[in-house]
C-alpha cells in the first residue's frame, strides 16, 4: 500500500492591516517567513513544505524569495483562501494537507508532527487541529491536518466567502458531516500569544529570537525562557485577536 502524502502548506501574502509585509520582516536575520519554512521543515512526517501566495502583484516579493531559497510556490486566490488550498494540494498531490499560516514563526515541528501523527494514526479522521476549543497551546502554535477527501468536499460545499478565507472553517463547525479530533496539551497555555499581527507582537518574537539566535530552539525552550522573564508576556499581553 502506497505511503499517504503529507504536505505542509504555509500561506503567505503581503498585504495585512495591522502589519503591511511582515512576512518579510526581519527576525533576527532572517525574513520571518524563513523561519517558520525552516522550523516547519524540522518535522518528520512531512513529505513537502510549499508555500500558497496569491496572484496579485504585491505578492511578487515572496514569490521571488520563494524562487531564491528553491521553496515550491502557489500563486492563487487572495480572498479565496479554501480555494487556494484546494488548488496547491493538487498541484502537490497531497493525501493530507497541514495548514500552517506565516505570521506564527514560532510554529514547532513537534507539534506538527503530534497533529500529523493524529490524523494517519486514529483513522479514519477528516481533521485534526490544537485549535478547537477548549485551547491549551500558546496562540502561534496553530496546525491543522485535513484530509484531501475533507479539503475538496469543503471547497465544493463552502458557500460562505468569510469561512472560505479561513479556510477550515466549514470543516470544524460541520461535525455531523467530518470525523474531527482535537489535540489537547496538559497544561494550559493558551493565555499567551506567539502570533504576529500587529507590532507588538513583532517585538515580542524579536524578542525571543534575540535571544536564541537561531531558530532551533523548541517551544519548551520559549516556555523556560518565559518562565525566567514573565515581563516579556507584557509586551503584546492587550493585543486583540481577530475573531472569525
């Protein structure tokens, strides 16, 4: 029996209205689109790491910053984000597909891989995330696996515009119609923020990475260092998070 294809899709554009262009904004040398491609590579059962962009002009950076660094790069729909995914997983011949989103550069292979590990191994399941409530991982650590069977029904049946720019969310409010499981850590982090939307969050990642260096470190190094110095979690502590 052929080996199910795993491939990680990173979506990626330019345009944000909190922070124009911060996937290209520097982290400690690096475009922050960099490290989450690097630290989304370090998990072991992905097959693939392409990146989804859209069409639109403004979006020519990534592309060729894609080209530079030999990433494989999706052009599709700017609002359309199920759309988009649709398509890249074709394109890569996924059988599961794990949504990672460039603003989470903190993003942590084990976890991709536990996500991953969920949806192969506890079949059969259309999707599994850490991102159904109740949350217990720090906002940043978000992955979801979907099913290609689950992705293409959605892209079918999804008539809502504002779900289809999340992507998922026709899948995880339609239980009746999708096996869904949730990964759950044993201690509840959610409180924190590891996302970058505005810039203070910008900051705090800077913050994070100033001190590491690279970006190797796991996110149980980050919860040590955080323990050591719970005044950084002030940085970003009142920013809002955008809700579907």
């Amino acid at each position: 029996m052929q080996e199910a294809r795993v491939v990680a899709i990173i979506q990626a554009r330019m345009s944000s209205t909190r922070l124009p262009g911060k996937v290209l904004l520097d982290v400690a040398g690096e475009p922050m689109l960099a490290r989450v491609v690097n630290r989304t590579r370090r998990a072991t059962t992905l097959h693939d790491v392409a990146i989804a962009t859209t069409t639109k002009p403004a979006d020519e950076p990534i592309v060729k910053l894609c080209a530079v660094r030999g990433w494989p790069c999706f052009r599709g729909s700017e609002e359309d984000v199920l759309d988009r995914y649709y398509w890249a997983a074709k394109e890569h011949r996924a059988d599961f597909i794990v949504r990672i989103t460039s603003d989470c550069p903190l993003v942590e292979p084990e976890i991709v891989d536990l996500i991953v590990q969920g949806i192969l191994e506890r079949g059969p399941v259309d999707y599994v995330s850490n991102t159904i409530p109740p949350r217990s991982f720090p906002r940043g650590l978000d992955v979801e696996a979907i099913s290609f069977k689950a992705l293409e029904r959605a892209w079918r049946e999804d008539d809502n515009p504002a779900w289809r720019e999340h992507v998922t969310p026709y899948i995880y409010r339609h239980p009746e119609k999708f096996v869904l499981r949730a990964v759950m850590n044993d201690q509840d982090f959610s409180h924190m923020r590891w996302t970058v939307d505005t810039p203070e969050d910008l900051a705090f990642v800077r913050r994070i990475y100033g001190h590491f260096g690279h970006d190797r470190f796991s996110w149980r190094e980050v919860l040590a260092l955080l323990k050591e110095h719970p005044e950084w979690l002030e940085i970003n502590r009142y920013v809002q998070q955008k809700v579907i």
